[in-house]
C-alpha cells in the first residue's frame, strides 16, 4: 500500500502531495489497534516507577507501529491536562517526565514521513463552564485582567512549544475554543483585543522556532475565518460539523493560505454505523480533496468510545477515495 503522503506537503513545506494526509488532534485507540496495552492516564499513574520506565517505551513502539499500519501522516503526542471535574488524569495524558520521554523517543525513532503534534496553548479560549460566569463578568468589567491572562497564557505556551520543539516535535497546537454552534464567544472587539494579536505573535513565535503552528476551535467560527486565516497559522483543525461548518465552503473561502483538519463528525463514529462513516467520508474527499489543503480526521479527539470497525471504514474511505489530489495546494509562505 502507498504510503500516506506527508503533512509537510499540505502546511507548504514541500512539493505535490501524492494522497490526502490523515491526522487526528488525538487518538485514543492506539490499544485497539495495537491489540496490546497501551496504558495513559490513570491506567500509567497506578504502574510503579520501574513499570512506568518500561511501559513509555513500549507505548512508543505500538504508537509508531499502528501510525505506520493507519498511514497516519502526524501523531500528537499525550497531554499534559487533567480532567478535574473527575479528579483524575484524562486517558491521553502523561506526567510530564515520562510526556518527555515518550516524545523524545517518538522523535528519535519515527520516519521522517512522520511529523509529531504537540497539543500545548498559547491562545486564550473561551471559559468551561465553571468559569464561564466569571470570566464573562472579567470581560466587562476587568478586561484589563484578561490582557494579562491572554498575555500569560501565550507566554506560557511558547516556552512549552520551545522545550517540545527542541524534543523534535514539528507542529504546535493550540486547543482554544472560541466559538460554540451559535457562533464566536468573543465579539468583536474582544477578538481585535484578546484573541488576534496574541494568535498572530503565537504564531509568528511557533514558526520561527521551526514549527508549524495549529490552531484547534469548535464551534462555528465562520465570522472571524478570514481573521483566522491570515494570522499566521499553518492549519485549522475541527471545522466543527455540529455547528453547521461545511469543509467545502470554507476551503472556498482560505484556499492558499492554511490547510483544513478533520470535518468527519465525532457523534457519527461513536454512534453511528461503519456503513454511514465510510459513506460520511467518502463525501468529504470526493468534494474537498482537489486543492491538496485538506487532512483528514475527526471533528475533534477519536474517543475511546469509538467501534475499531468505524474508524476501519474512515480509513477505507480514504483507500478508495483519498489519493492523489488533481489540483495541488499551493505553497505557504
């Protein structure tokens, strides 16, 4: 089988990409396709020290080996967040020790084919939902607290970015929602102040450290899309089908300046059939593969929750229907 084509391709660093690449903002079926334990999370926290050290390296073996199964074009590397509405780890996460391991040992022993995405920050988000009130209240009547929390928060997911670039990671990430089905949290004006100067530094900071810089948002964000796609960024991932974004018109609307991630709704491959995921897909590379600006993957994380056999029938859509795009993206500058 012909190898996925490399995601440098569509982010512009190299020349005519040979199929749509495939990359997920994170897969958490690695044990499935391995069929061997692949232990994140609290499953990790409970091994001793001496188990840690050997699972980490284990882990790593089944990643590169189910990556290279899938043809998997990038892989982000696990988390640094907690669930802490449950008080425990979420699944994809390490502590940060054995986080850096991981990568550095990803790095070291991946196919250049192969990039590594690190989901870090740097972009300030909308509140969850125990802050949201607060927050919300801070915007009219504090804004200047939220200069400073836009402020820490790019400075903080640069010095992260710094450490995992220097690890070998390629792409940086940043996890920030800023709208939800109805449309951008931020208005406006919050968006000139708290949102785009700080993306577009981020950005500009991400890549002259040598990596491409990714911006993560559900919701429907098609008010500030073109904001969005001249601030810097290599790549926009979710296109959020929920909220009514259709992958086709906005790769109208940014054609030539960033690549498009995901689209293939997360509802339908927990819930779904293989039969409605395969026929999902398929659509989507039959209408938006042309132009080259297009990864495939879901909507947001695959979940554990999600049947092996419907993410099987993604990825035979892509070996019936994601190769070689007729018309080739144009490089980034």
């Amino acid at each position: 089988m012909q190898k996925t084509s490399d995601m440098r391709t569509v982010l512009g660093k190299t020349g005519k990409p040979s199929a749509v690449p495939i990359w997920e903002l994170e897969f958490h079926l690695w044990d499935k396709f391995a069929e061997t334990p692949v232990p994140f999370g609290a499953e990790f926290v409970q091994l001793s020290a001496s188990e840690q050290k050997r699972m980490v390296r284990s882990n790593a073996e089944a990643i590169l080996c189910v990556a290279e199964r899938l043809r998997f074009s990038a892989v982000t590397v696990p988390g640094g967040y907690w669930e802490a509405a449950k008080g425990r780890p979420a699944y994809y996460w390490l502590p940060e020790s054995a986080r850096f391991s991981l990568t550095e040992i990803l790095a070291r022993e991946k196919p250049d084919s192969l990039l590594l995405v690190a989901n870090i920050g740097g972009v300030l988000a909308m509140p969850d939902g125990d802050r949201f009130v607060g927050f919300s209240l801070r915007l009219l009547e504090d804004p200047d607290s939220i200069d400073r929390e836009a402020e820490q928060c790019r400075i903080r997911g640069l010095e992260l970015a710094k450490r995992f670039i220097d690890l070998g990671v390629e792409c940086i990430c940043s996890p920030s929602d800023i709208a939800d089905n109805r449309g951008p949290f931020f208005n406006p004006g919050q968006m000139d102040r708290f949102i785009l100067p700080h993306l577009r530094e981020w950005a500009s900071a991400v890549r002259g450290m040598g990596a491409f810089p990714i911006l993560h948002t559900d919701g429907d964000v098609s008010p500030v899309l073109d904001a969005l796609a001249d601030s810097g960024i290599a790549a926009l991932q979710a296109i959020d089908p929920l909220a009514g974004m259709d992958m086709k018109t906005v790769l109208k609307m940014v054609r030539g300046r960033i690549a498009l991630c995901g689209n293939v709704d997360c509802g339908l491959l927990v819930a779904g059939s293989p039969d409605a995921v395969y026929r999902s897909a398929s659509d989507l590379l039959l209408s938006c593969k042309e132009g080259g600006a297009l990864v495939l993957g879901a909507s947001n994380a695959v979940q554990r929750e999600v049947p092996k056999e419907n993410y099987e029938a993604m990825l035979e859509a892509w070996k019936a229907h994601g190769r070689a795009p007729t018309v080739y993206f144009e490089q980034l500058s």
